[in-house]
C-alpha cells in the first residue's frame, strides 16, 4: 500500500522531515522557489495529497481547500496562523496546526537587537559613517548619545514564550520588566494595558493578529505613552495603526520606533522610510537558520500526529 503523499510547499533538506518517514512520503520543490497552486492542484491528481507544510504567508483558501479532499493536516512552519481560516479547516475536520516554539529564541534576540539599535543609533550610526558623513563633518560631540537599557523600564504587551524570552533578556541587561497578557496571573509584574503603555520607556508588542488585536497600538496607546518612550513591534504588521504611529512620532511623543513588521507589507508607510529615528527591518524576526530548521521538523511532527490519528502538538482547532 502507497505511502501518503504529504507537500511541502518551500524548499527544504530531506532530514527536515524525518518525523515522517515510514509515515508519508514527502514532495518538495525541486528548485528555488516554492509550489503554486496549479501545481499542487495537478499532483492532487495523481496522488492524493493527505497533509501540506506551508509558510506562514501562504494563502489557504476555498480553492485550495475543494481541490484536495483527502486532505489532513495544514502545518504552518510559523508561529503565526492568521492565513490558516481556521474556522473553515474545522467544519472540513482539517487540522491547521503552527510551531511556535521553533521561533521563540530567535524572535526574542531579534527584538533585543531592534531595541538595541533604537536606544543607541546604531542603524543611523552605521548609515553616517557608510555615506562618508562623519569624514566630511568631523567629530559630532553629543550627536551619538543614545539612551541606557540599564534601569529603565520595559513593558511588554503580550506574554507567551517569546514575550517571556524577551523579558529574561531585557533583565540580564538590567531592565525592569512589566508586562500586559488576557487573563491574570500571580506575576507581580503584571499590570493592566494602560499602565504598562504609561509606565515603560521601551514598549514591545508581542500579540498574535485576531480581530481582537487590529489596531490594538491606536492614537489612544499612543496618547497614553510616557513622552520619549521607543516603540517596538515585532509581532505582526496590522496590530499597530501606522498612520497613528506616524502621528506619535511626528509630534514628539515618542522618541523612536523598531518595527520588524508592517500594516501592508512589503509595503511601508513612506513617512517611516523618512524619519532617521525609525529602525527598520524586513520582517526578520524568526529568520534563523537554525530556528527555520526547527520548525520544518516540529511541522513535520504535526503531520505525523494527524496521520497517526492524533492530536498535533501544535494543533491551533478543535473538531469531534
């Protein structure tokens, strides 16, 4: 009896997938660039397609979902899930699955080197030297003269395990760490929204997308940050208004923002391209090497657990 076929959409090496073998049999791209849907539509065809590992970016929509009905499992090699219609993957009893932790160390040193270029200047530094500035103007006296991590306060909004790892790193550069989740704890650390927005002079959002959080950093936020905090985001693009935050930065209420991601990205709102105390990346967070690697294999091991009639381990539905 054939094995199942399972398609992993990007490129990858074959040891990636070794929680699979003896349980399916993987296809991948054979050159650069990932699977379209045309052609999984045509492998369906001749070998029906029990489980897909996808990128976090790419769609799944009705046309995908009628054209493979023996279809299994959908394993995000991503932490985030918002182009998994998850609704619709459970009324079809389709798991839709991610691998948040593959991407919890990297993520979180990602946001420390936002915060790091952000209080001291380094991506402005680096660019005055590189244009030939500092030769042609000499030395700058106070120009550089960025803002100590030590002692300051940094409130997180959004505590899983990266906001976590984010925080144990904020705390060996001597931080004070408070920080905003749903549902209370007995951290002593917590506090409610509007107080962690008005005490931290670094502010990092670290919230999955959902309806809930759209636009959760609106001009409200910002009006109630502390004058002078610096802004992060890396979590996704659309929870933050980007006009509102052109607005925060233009009147001085902020000193600064870092943002790893964007409300149309590749798109970028051209006020940010402009203003030198923006830090700006391309969506690079959880880029690692070895952090891709890992959630290759922990997709993998999703796929697995569906074929196996289980429960994957990341599983992100519910169905009888």
């Amino acid at each position: 009896m054939p094995l199942p076929s399972i398609i992993a959409v990007a490129p990858a090496a074959s040891e990636s997938f070794a929680p699979l073998a003896g349980l399916a049999q993987v296809h991948v791209p054979d050159g650069a660039t990932q699977f379209e849907l045309s052609q999984i539509q045509r492998f369906q065809s001749e070998h029906p397609i029990s489980g897909l590992i996808i990128p976090g970016e790419f769609p799944v929509g009705p046309d995908l979902l009628d054209s493979l009905p023996q279809l299994l499992v959908i394993a995000n090699t991503a932490a985030g899930f918002n182009n998994l219609p998850l609704d619709e993957l459970s009324r079809r009893r389709i798991w839709g699955t991610n691998t948040p932790d593959a991407f919890t160390g990297a993520t979180a040193d990602a946001a420390l080197g936002l915060i790091l270029a952000l209080a001291r200047g380094i991506a402005a530094g680096d660019a005055y030297v590189r244009t030939g500035r500092w030769e042609q103007e000499g030395p700058q006296g106070d120009r550089w003269s960025g803002m100590s991590l030590h002692g300051k306060t940094m409130g997180i909004i959004g505590f899983g395990k990266i906001g976590q790892a984010v925080a144990r790193r904020a705390e060996a550069f001597g931080m004070t760490v408070i920080f905003h989740r749903r549902g209370l704890t007995e951290d002593p650390r917590q506090r409610d929204f509007a107080s962690v927005l008005g005490e931290s002079d670094v502010i990092v959002v670290l919230v999955p997308l959902s309806p809930q959080t759209r636009h959760l950093i609106d001009n409200r936020a910002f009006d109630l940050m502390k004058p002078g905090a610096r802004f992060v985001n890396i979590s996704r693009g659309p929870v933050v208004d980007e006009q509102a935050l052109v607005h925060a930065l233009q009147s001085g209420r902020l000193a600064g923002a870092a943002l790893d991601v964007f409300e149309a990205e590749p798109k970028v709102h051209p006020a940010l391209l402009a203003m030198k105390e923006v830090v700006l990346t391309p969506h690079l967070g959880g880029a690692t090497r070895e952090a891709r690697h890992q959630a290759r294999i922990d997709a993998a091991a999703n796929v697995a657990a569906a074929l196996r009639g289980e429960r994957p381990p990341g599983a992100l539905n519910q169905f009888e």
